[in-house]
C-alpha cells in the first residue's frame, strides 16, 4: 500500500509570498513518497502521513461514502451490544497481541494464485480458528492481507502478517501461508467478480 508523506519542519518564512519554497522530494523502496521542507528559523516539527484508502479512494460522485459507511459500521456494533469506539480505538477494548511475523514474497512477480483454505487451515492451526469442535478460538491470532489476486509484489516485500503471541507458531504459519501464495513473471487475467446487476 502506498503512502504519502509530508514532513515540514517549519511553516513559517519571512521571504515574500511569491519566493519558492525548497521542497525536497524522494520515493522510498516501500513506495512512499516523501516531501520535505527545512528552514531553521523556527523549531518545529510537523508530520503527515496520507494512506491511500477511506476518503481518499472514493469516486467523484460519491464523496463522504467512507465516513458515512464507518459510521454505519459503529451504530451496527452498538445496536448489537458492543462498543462503537473499537472502530477508532481496537487497542483498548480489543485483547490485541502486538508479536507479529511478516509473511514476505520468496520472489518478485505477481500474485497468481492464492490457496485460501490452506490460508485458513495455517491460522486454525495456531489458535484463530478450530481444527476439532471442542478447541476454543483464541482472538488474539489472525493474519492481515496487504496484497490482493492480481498485484504486482518484489521479492522480500510483505505479503501479509501473521498475528500471534506464540512467535515460533506465528512462524510456521507464515511459512505456511507463504507457500500458499502462487507468484508468477506475467500479470494475469482477473476473474469476473461481479456476474450481473439486478435492479429492481
């Protein structure tokens, strides 16, 4: 997922409104794009960091979907009985586990195949899920997806990550998961998602 972010270290310049402002510009291996403006006159540091998601991935007819759709999601958990204030703060009403092993592409290409059942059967395996009827679900282990069907992804960089507070199974699951990621040399065809639209 790429980013932006704006590093200025000072806001205010004493030069006319017509004199350019240096801005230094590069792209990190990740992808992020950096922005950095210096000036000494004043000792102030000011950092934003943009994801490329939410509000900033609707369409043009459609602004304020995002924030409406998290606020729907909100008044849904409370309707239910839960707390809406996990939706803006997971930590402090979630039993979070912050040990995590980065599950990374063994070769640079583009995501081919990805074999879900053996996905879900690697976090069973570790506690996220049950593999006999009696084993209790421990809510602390999952795995996130950073990369989808279809994306382009270079060696070494992170397909995903593996939640869990037993590291050496966090481990195996991930080499687990790895292996269930298929990377081929060209992009492929993506399938058909949406078959047809009925309306009514």
């Amino acid at each position: 997922m790429k980013s932006t972010v704006a590093l200025i270290a000072s806001a205010l310049f004493a030069a006319s409104a017509s004199a350019a402002i240096p801005i230094q510009h590069w792209t990190q291996q990740s992808g992020a794009q950096i922005y950095f403006v210096q000036s000494e006159t004043l000792p102030m540091v000011d950092m934003r960091v943009d994801f490329d998601a939410g509000g900033r991935r609707e369409a043009a007819d459609k602004a304020g979907l995002a924030s409406v759709t998290a606020d729907m999601t909100s008044k849904g958990i409370a309707a239910q009985g839960g707390e809406p204030r996990v939706c803006d703060a997971p930590d402090k009403f979630l039993p979070l586990v912050h040990t995590s092993v980065r599950v990374e592409s063994p070769r640079s290409g583009y995501i081919t195949s990805v074999d879900t059942t053996e996905i879900g059967h690697a976090i069973a395996a570790i506690g996220g899920g049950r593999v006999r009827i009696e084993d209790t679900v421990d809510p602390t282990v999952g795995f996130t997806s950073e990369l989808k069907l279809g994306d382009q992804v270079r060696a070494g960089e992170a397909i995903g990550v593996v939640y869990c507070a037993d590291s050496d199974a966090a481990a195996e699951a991930a080499r687990r998961i790895q292996a269930a990621y298929e990377i081929g040399d060209a992009a492929m065809q993506l399938p058909q998602l949406v078959k047809e639209i009925v309306n009514e």
